[in-house]
C-alpha cells in the first residue's frame, strides 16, 4: 500500500486558538481573529493578535480549545492510512503546541516548526491547512492542498490540487480514503 506525507497544521485546523485569542483579549474583537484576508483594521489590531495567541500557547494552552471534539479519532484513522506530520509555523513554543497536541491524543509521527519564511511548506504530498499563503505555496510546488475553509482563505484560487473541506475531520475522512497511484501521488475523484 502506498502511504502519503501529509502535513498537519496545528493553528485554525486542530487548534481553535483564533478564538481562544479573542476570548482572552479586551481588545479584539472575534471577527479579527483573524480577519477576512487578514487584514487587520490597524497595526494595533495585528501585534494584539500576535501577541496574544503566542502568550496563550506559552502560557494558557489548556485554554485553546480543539476545532473538533474527540480529536483523536480522525487523526488516528489518518494516521494509519499514511505518513502525518505535525507542521507549525508558530516559534518558540515547541514544548507547549506538542503538550497540547499530546493532552488531546493527536496521532502524529513527527513535529515539525518551520524555521524559515512562513510559507516554507517542506516536502509533502499533501498539507492540510488554512493559511491562504501555505496553500499558494504548496500549489506552486505542484503539492496537493486540503484546505479547512476559512472566511480569511477565500483568495485562494480554486484549482485540480485543492479540496477545500470544513473541518478536520471531513480533511482526515478524504485523505484516509483517497487513493494512492502507483507514483505516490493522492487521487481525488
């Protein structure tokens, strides 16, 4: 059987830490969290956002809630079907995402940050995640996309590569499903 690398990513596909960001901010509100495109109404807006959430996963991650509940069981299923890895764009909490990932019994075989520019996206048949960039990114590498629609996403142009879903769990449904061809490439039909 032909076994996929797919990449997991952790923010606004696992981990519903926009709105854990909004809940603990007396400044924003949960529309900007993020945004439509992200864009933010003000610089203010933008570091409050990213000041928050990165001192939510450092210190408060038990208060980021998952995007679905019994999170395991689409990421195990996932799991035994192919090669996935956790991979986060978030700096400087590695021990606190991985903690997180751990108290809500998310199969994985390795964690991955990006250390370069945010839509270094690695070398992976298939990411699964939000980010309008990454997925830019991972199609013009001729990678196969499945992206959690978001109101922030929709600029990202519909193409053969990309399946836009609404959860994690419907992502993990297709792709633990999907059928490898003999070159290792996933086909979607």
């Amino acid at each position: 059987m032909n076994k996929l690398d797919i990449a997991l990513d952790v923010e606004g596909v696992l981990a519903d830490s926009h709105a854990a960001t909004a809940a603990r901010s007396d400044f924003l509100e949960p529309e900007e969290c993020p945004p439509p495109d992200w864009d933010f109404p003000s610089d203010d807006h933008y570091e409050e956002f990213m000041h928050v959430s990165q001192n939510l996963w450092h210190n408060h991650n038990h208060e980021i809630p998952p995007m679905v509940d019994n999170l395991w069981k689409p990421t195990r299923r996932l799991a035994r079907r192919h090669n996935v890895d956790i991979v986060t764009h978030r700096q400087n909490v590695d021990a606190q995402v991985v903690e997180w990932l751990r108290g809500y019994n998310v199969y994985y075989e390795e964690f991955h940050v990006s250390k370069g520019h945010k839509t270094d996206v690695g070398d992976y048949d298939v990411h699964v995640d939000d980010s309008p960039n990454v997925a830019a990114d991972a199609l013009s590498d001729g990678r196969h996309v499945v992206l959690i629609d978001r109101p922030y996403n929709q600029s990202v142009e519909d193409s053969n590569r990309l399946t836009r879903v609404s959860d994690v769990s419907e992502a993990c449904e297709l792709l633990a499903t999907v059928e490898v061809t003999p070159f290792g490439q996933p086909r979607f039909d």
